[in-house]
C-alpha cells in the first residue's frame, strides 16, 4: 500500500453483530489512506455506531455497515468531496438482493436516486468524528438514518450523497414494522410525505416486477410496504392512546 500522511488517514467503523465479513475487511485494508478498523460489536446498531466513531482517531470516519462491499477507491474518491461546510458523505449503493435492486433501477430511471431526501445512504459514508460528540441516538437497529442526517443539519452541516461508485448492499431486508414505527416516533414521515412515499410504491412497485418478470418481486415489495405502513399506523396509534 502507497505511505499515506498521518493527517490524511481515515479510521473506519464496521459494527457487526458477530464476526465481521472479512471481505470487507480485507478491501478497507486494500485502500490507501484507511487507518485502523474499528470492529464493534455493541447493541443496538445506533450506539454502536456512535460508540465506534469516538473511538477513532482521525478527523474523518468512514462508517460502513458489516453487509457491505466497497471497491478499492471508496476512500479516495469519497474523501475528494469533504468541504468546509459538508458533515458526512454517503454513496448509492446497489442492492444484492434482486427484488431491491429491480424497484431502484426502476425507481433510478426517473429520479437521481442521489437526491432522494429519503435515503441518506448511512450504510456507507465518511463523517466528521466530532459530530457524534453531542449526538444522542435513538436506541434503535432501524430507522436511524434520517434521524442522526437531520441532526447533522441541524448543527450546521451538509449531508452529501454521491452516485454509484461502486458499493454493495448484500444484507436482507429490514424488519419494515419497525422502520414504520421509527419513521413515525422520530418524526421522519408526516402524512404528506407518507402518502408521496407510497404512491411512489404503488406507481414503481409494479414495473419493478415487470423489469424482472416475476410476481414474486411483486409480492416481496408489496409486503415491505404493508409492512412499512402497519409499524407507521401502530405508533400513530399507540401515541393517541
């Protein structure tokens, strides 16, 4: 590996519940510039994340979710868009699972999916370590994306997300109920952009399927997005009461 200034060395956090995908690892350890890997495997995802990133020691943090697979110039090309103002950077990734991946190609055909407001991409980004110093994270595996994007703004920073440059989702599914509940209790969804999100479900949902000629695509994100509804209904539900 190329020597690399000490002030240019990037720490990554991977936190995971058992061991880590060593081949994950293996590419972080391939890059120039990365620094020490941080492998944490403390419970829920969100404070371990904030836990993983305080224990780094360089001035940037790449933070990248266990069911990922990075190519060899993640660093260099994601570190080339830090700015003064920006407080995290996160990239398009494209899904292993084929039924995610047929719904966003759709989806990508007429929307930049790296200007989605609803996918801050926080299973693979760079961030400032000092902003998780204040931060209070929701004790929750899902459904903290928008929230720690919101409070990266709301202090005063940008929340940048890049194209496709090469990164790989292998992990399943969610669990959607709880993502539903998460979205609802945090705030992320009122009911204006819940009903923009499910008629964009219900529009692209269908030609996902046709993409694939399989109804099983259909019914696999059918059931996310009743699944995604019930959680957002139950907590609507639960605060009533």
């Amino acid at each position: 590996m190329p020597s690399c200034p000490d002030t240019q060395k990037v720490d990554f956090v991977v936190p995971s519940r058992d061991e880590a995908n060593p081949t994950l690892l293996r590419q972080i350890r391939a890059m120039p510039c990365s620094g020490q890997i941080i492998n944490t495997h403390e419970k829920p995802l969100s404070v371990a994340r904030k836990h993983g990133v305080l224990s780094a020691s360089t001035e940037w943090v790449a933070m990248i979710d266990d069911d990922m697979l990075l190519p060899p110039d993640w660093l260099q090309k994601v570190s080339a868009h830090i700015e003064p103002d920006v407080g995290a950077i996160g990239t398009v990734a494209v899904h292993k699972n084929p039924h995610a991946a047929s719904y966003e190609r759709v989806v990508g055909t007429v929307y930049n999916l790296s200007k989605l407001d609803t996918n801050p991409h926080i299973n693979n980004i760079l961030i400032r370590r000092k902003l998780m110093e204040n931060y209070n994270p929701p004790k929750v595996f899902f459904g903290e994306d928008q929230y720690f994007k919101r409070y990266v703004q709301k202090v005063g920073y940008g929340w940048k997300v890049l194209p496709f440059l090469g990164a790989t989702h292998l992990g399943t599914s969610k669990d959607y109920v709880t993502v539903g509940v998460s979205y609802r209790r945090y705030g992320h969804f009122g009911f204006y952009r819940l009903a923009r999100r499910m008629a964009a479900r219900f529009i692209f949902t269908p030609f996902a399927a046709l993409s694939r000629l399989s109804a099983v695509t259909f019914w696999y994100l059918t059931k996310l997005n009743v699944e995604f509804l019930a959680g957002f209904a139950k907590e609507f539900v639960t605060e009533k009461l």
